[in-house]
C-alpha cells in the first residue's frame, strides 16, 4: 500500500478521472471524440486509437495533480505506455494516483439489476496490478428497480470481490451504479445505502473500501457511507447526466467527489488543435473540480 497516495485520495482536493471504457464502450467514446468506425478496422486498431486519445488527455497539462487526484484506467492501458512509462507509472510522476478497472461487464438485467459477469482471472490480473504499481480497482454492477434480495446480491457480490481485492494490497471502489432512469430512483439508492452500511459495519479495522455512487436525487442521502471509518472516499459517476447537470446534483451533496469518464471528456475532439483540445479539457477540469470541493 503507498501511503502518499492513500492519503492523497482519503484527503486530496479535487476529483478522479475515469478513463476506463472498454470492449463494447470503446466505439462509442472513440465516435464522441470524432473517430468514426469506418477509420479503423479490428480491434487492435481501435484500441490503438483510444489509447492515442487518452494519451492525449493525460499528457495534457490541463490534465494536472492540481485538481486531479486518480484517473481509473482500462487494462489494456495499464500494460501500454506513455512517453516511454507504463500508464501507472507516468500518472504517479504527474502525482496522479492510478486505478484499474477490473471487472469483465455486465450480466443480463434479472430482478431488476444487473450483476457482474464472473471474474475468472482476478487473481493474475491482482498480481499484474500491483506489478504495475496501481494502487485501486473499480468495478460496476447496475441497480434498476427497487428489489430489497436483487440490490443485496448485489452488494453482498461487490464486497465479497472487494474482500479478495483487499486481500491483495489493493483499494477496492465499490461500484453499484443506480440507473438515472429507474422508475423509483429514491427507493432504491435507500436500499442500496442500507446494504453498503451493513456491509461496511462487518468490515475490520484494516479492510478500507471507496464506494462509487450514481449521484442521489436526495440530497446527502449517502452521508452516513461518506463518514463511516471503513470508507477512504466517496465518488459519484456522471451517469448520462451532462457535465453540467452532474456538476449542479454534485455541488448539492457534501462530501462528494466525481469521478466522471463521458462529462469530462465530452468536449473533446480528435481534430482539435492541441490549443483547443487542452483549452476544453482545462474547462471540463475546472469545473468538475468547483463542484467537488465548492458545496452549496
């Protein structure tokens, strides 16, 4: 465990970068950045293509430990470089601490959520992570409806993984986004809290955790997780919320950090001049910054 960047995270001002698009996903954020399907062809050309944006996003200056203090990295992009250094290891010379997303998608919606699919190489890609000296993982299931059994297999999931991350040197972010669509948005992030605090009042004194919460439409109805012993931070996905809209629900809840991928990289194109493109990406900063240390 680095303790530089354990205290960076549990105290830091600022936010985390999530930069984790993967498999399905990468086509879709390449297509936001301007770089259509037809300009590559395979998989290795697309991944190639993606890690030349992110490349480009975090050898911004713009992309600075100022107000920045983790990005979560897909793991392809923990095993290529930047500027000749593993990812991780260039982030960390930026004073950025670095986070690997673990987890293989999404199960098929049952009972109103969506688990994680199974896991099978957890424990080689644990053993790589901290041979490339990442300091967290992430990992997301999805809540879409209010079922009490549902929403605590998913959670009991989370931790059970969680624990075995631990285990490993390792800070695990708990990940079980609730749907910004779901017909009852309030019952559910209830349930859910109450599922994360039974879990977190089971940890010991030595098992630390992040949680990664959709923004609750409840102001500060993630308090008691924000202060409980057991968790190092709490951060807030974007969700499909604009950057704005995210900002404005963020600045609402104290405590709170982001940790947004679409909302700050949504202004950025792979035909901008290297002026603009740093210009956009200062302002994204700037402003998911405000609204995760200035609350209303």
């Amino acid at each position: 465990m680095n303790n530089t960047h354990f205290d960076k995270i549990k105290n830091g001002k600022g936010f985390i970068a999530a930069l984790d698009q993967s498999g399905g996903s990468t086509p879709k954020a390449l297509a936001a950045y301007g770089v259509q399907e037809d300009s590559y062809s395979g998989e290795d050309e697309m991944f190639d293509l993606v890690h030349e944006m992110r490349t480009r996003i975090i050898t911004s200056p713009a992309f600075s430990s100022e107000k920045i203090l983790g990005a979560i990295l897909f793991e392809q992009t923990m095993d290529r470089e930047i500027e000749g250094q593993y990812t991780a290891d260039y982030l960390a010379s930026k004073g950025i601490v670095p986070f690997l997303k673990v987890d293989k998608g999404l199960a098929d919606k049952e009972n109103g959520v969506q688990l994680m699919k199974p896991i099978h190489d957890l424990d080689e890609t644990l053993r790589r992570a901290n041979e490339r000296n990442i300091f967290g993982t992430k990992m997301r299931s999805v809540v879409h409806e209010p079922n009490e059994k549902a929403i605590k297999t998913v959670v009991d999931q989370q931790f059970d993984i969680g624990k075995q991350i631990i285990s490993a040197g390792l800070i695990p972010i708990i990940e079980p986004e609730v749907d910004i669509n779901s017909a009852d948005k309030v019952k559910s992030e209830e349930i859910l809290k109450n599922e994360i605090l039974k879990q977190l009042d089971a940890l010991t004194d030595d098992q630390n955790v992040m949680l990664k919460l959709t923004i609750p439409t409840n102001a500060n109805t993630y308090k008691e997780l924000i202060d409980h012993p057991r968790v190092v931070r709490v951060v807030a996905l974007s969700g499909g919320y604009s950057r704005d809209e995210a900002n404005e629900k963020l600045k609402e809840n104290d405590g709170l950090i982001a940790s947004f991928s679409r909302a700050l990289a949504a202004d950025l194109n792979a035909n901008q001049s290297d002026e603009e493109f740093n210009e956009k990406l200062q302002q994204a900063v700037d402003s998911i910054y405000d609204a995760s240390v200035n609350k209303k």
